[in-house]
C-alpha cells in the first residue's frame, strides 16, 4: 500500500524530503509549517497534500502513516513524540534532538507506540559513502585505526542570526550541524565503538558582531544582520574509542582558508590499507601495497548526482523499513549515540580539556 507523508517544517530541506519521497512511490499527502505561506507553497507542488499551520490537525489525518520532523532542533523531540504518539512513524531530521536527555524521551515513547524513527542521516547514503563501508566491512583495509573527517566551508554559516545561530534554538552551531553527519558516518562505517575520552575546542570567530560577516551565498534566507550568533562557527575534535579507533574532527561554517587548499572529506586508516572519500564529488581512493610499491586505486563509483543519490537510497531505506517493520538503518539509537557523544564534546569544550566518558 502507498505510504501516506505529512512533513513538518516546509523550509530549506522539506522541499528535498517531498522530492525524494515522490521518487520511491511515497505520497506527500500533507505540510504543516508556521508560516502558512510555506506549508501552502510546498503542498502545491503535490497534488492533493494539504497545508495547514496547525500541528494537531496535521497528526489527525487518519491516512497519514510517516512524518517528517524538518524544523529547528528545538522542535524536534516534542514533535517527533507528538507523532509517535498519534500512530506515525517518523523520519526525524538531524541531530536527533537538542541533549542525549531528549533522545532517550523519544526512544522511550518509539518503544511504547511501537512506532519506527529514522534519522535524516543522508550523509550515509551517498555512493561514495556506501562504498567505503563496504570496503571496511570486507576487512580489505584490515582494522582502521584512525579516521580524519573535514568538512571546513569558508563562508557558509546557514540562516545568520535566526534560529542556526541561536543556541536556545539550535542546541550549537556547526558541530551540531555538520558535526553530527560526519560523526555518524565514522561511527556507521566503523560499527558504531563507543567512545571512551573525548575532548574539542569550540571557537566562534565571525558572529560578533554579525556585521562584520562576509556573506557570500547560503541556501538559506538572506542574513539578519540584527539577529542572535551566541554558538561556535568552528569545531575541532579528538575522540578515542574502546576498539582503539582515533577519530579527528574538523568542521567549520566559516574559516579563513584559502580557496582550494582544504580537503574536505574523510579519511580512515586501516592496518592493510586507506581510503579517502568524498561524498559530493563522489570520490574514493584506495591505498594498499602491492609486490612492496604503494598504490592508489580509484574505483568506479556509480555515475550519478551523488546528493540525489544520496536522498533517494535514504528514502529507499526508510520506505523499506516502514513496509517491513524492521529497525531503520540510521536508527534512533545511533541518533543516541552521536548526541551523548556531541553533549561529551559540548562539555569538554567549555572545561577546555579532554573528557572521561563513562
Ligand atoms: N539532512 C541534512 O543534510 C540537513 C540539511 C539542512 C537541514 N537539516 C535539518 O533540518 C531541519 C530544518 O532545517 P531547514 O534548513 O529546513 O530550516 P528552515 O529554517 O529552512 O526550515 C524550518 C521550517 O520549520 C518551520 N517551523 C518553525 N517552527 C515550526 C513549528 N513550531 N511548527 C511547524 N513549522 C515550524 C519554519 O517556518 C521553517 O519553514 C533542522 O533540524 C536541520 O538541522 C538537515
């Protein structure tokens, strides 16, 4: 039977979800968004799916079965319980919530209702992404020891001085942003260790004052020049993992780095060999040693938009998760996971030191 979808939040990413969607057969039966103007525009695009600003009558509709939660992190634990609640499965956009407390909320109701919850963790999909997994879990790189994840913009702070930047709105700025994607996907694609010190320095360098900022361009509305900036720009992270894995994190929304020397991206570290991949310009490179020369091989990767692949196997994933009533691949545990581990990070930044994780 079609899946039935309501979203919530018709902003910048709902527009993705409803096209995905549409790709594997799902009907976007509803929108519902503050802005009346947003939930209407987004509904048009789809014949039949209803707009509507309010929330309760958007869970009422008896042919709903999911719903996506696309609004900002404060919203998302209340919202994804209140589906849950009302007998929908959810697709729950990153991070999963603004604390781990949040998370175990949600987790709690999914356990009650019965109900699935999948997080928007796209990054996962994309087929530079899955090939690299694949790689790992066929040992050809033996045990990886150490990961480098990079994803360093030079001028790309979404929505300045609205709800992104405003911490009471968003939980953090861009360690909770991109952070959470490229946390996920190391820990996906090593199998999920857990962490046991973690420590990061968090900087906020081009927010205050907010004028002084060089917008550029930013999928997002045009700047608030008079709005809120109270969370960091940059990250930096080093976490230590029980299976002896090392992971380096380095993320930024903005940074004075000269165009094209940054490279953006993740590198694992295995015993027998290394990668490098990616994702959206759908890139791998693998290191081994053959006859006592080291080479590096560049396998074919399926020819496509990797983002639109990306969200595609996403949904493709979710609409088999829903259909067989089995966990999701990016389940509400591993969104668990990386918030305790963004929540460890948070703390160890504003104790300036490395932390125990318990
Ligand atoms: N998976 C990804 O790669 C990715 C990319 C961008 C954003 N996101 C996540 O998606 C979520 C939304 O981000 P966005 O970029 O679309 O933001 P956005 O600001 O463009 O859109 C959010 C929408 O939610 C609406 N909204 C706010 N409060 C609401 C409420 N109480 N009820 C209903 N609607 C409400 C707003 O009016 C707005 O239209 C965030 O959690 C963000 O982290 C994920």
């Amino acid at each position: 039977m079609t899946v039935q979808l309501g979203i919530i939040g018709g902003g910048g990413i709902a527009m993705l979800h409803a096209k995905a969607a549409a790709k594997v057969g799902i009907r976007l039966a509803g929108v519902c968004d503050v802005h009346e103007e947003r939930a209407q525009a987004l509904a048009a695009k789809y014949p039949g799916a209803q707009a509507t600003t309010s929330l309760d009558e958007l869970l009422a509709m008896p042919e709903l079965g999911a719903v996506v939660v696309a609004t900002p992190n404060v919203f998302h634990k209340d919202m994804a319980i209140a589906a849950l609640r009302a007998g929908k499965d959810v697709l729950l956009e990153k991070p999963m919530a603004m604390n781990v407390a949040q998370c175990d909320e949600i987790i709690q109701t999914m356990r009650l209702t019965g109900r699935l919850v999948q997080l928007g963790f796209v990054c996962r999909c994309a087929p530079a992404s899955q090939a690299a997994r694949d790689l790992v879990a066929a040992g050809s790189l033996g045990r990886i020891y150490h990961a480098r994840a990079t994803l360093c913009r030079r001028r790309g702070i979404p929505g300045l001085g609205k709800w992104f930047t405003t911490k009471s709105q968003s939980g953090g700025g861009v360690l909770m942003d991109l952070g959470v994607h490229l946390i996920d996907l190391v820990l996906h694609i090593t199998g999920f260790p857990k962490a046991t010190r973690a420590g990061a320095v968090c900087t906020s360098t081009f927010g205050s004052p907010i004028d002084r900022y060089t917008y550029t361009e930013m999928w997002s509305d045009p700047p608030n020049r008079h709005g809120v900036f109270d969370v960091e720009d940059a990250a930096m992270a080093f976490i230590r993992f029980d299976t002896g894995l090392t992971m380096e994190l380095n993320v930024t929304w903005a940074a004075n780095v000269p165009e094209g020397v940054q490279s953006d991206g993740i590198v694992l570290l295995g015993e027998q060999g290394g990668c490098y991949f990616d994702l959206w310009r759908n890139e791998l490179i693998i290191t081994t040693e053959h006859d006592g020369e080291l080479v590096d091989e560049r396998p074919p990767l399926p020819q496509c938009d990797p983002w639109e692949a990306a969200w595609q196997r996403q949904y493709e994933l979710f609409s088999h998760a829903l259909t067989h009533r089995s966990v999701p691949h990016a389940s509400a545990q591993n969104g668990r996971s990386v918030q305790a581990l963004i929540d460890v990070l948070y703390r160890s930044a504003e104790q300036g030191h490395e932390l125990e994780i318990a």
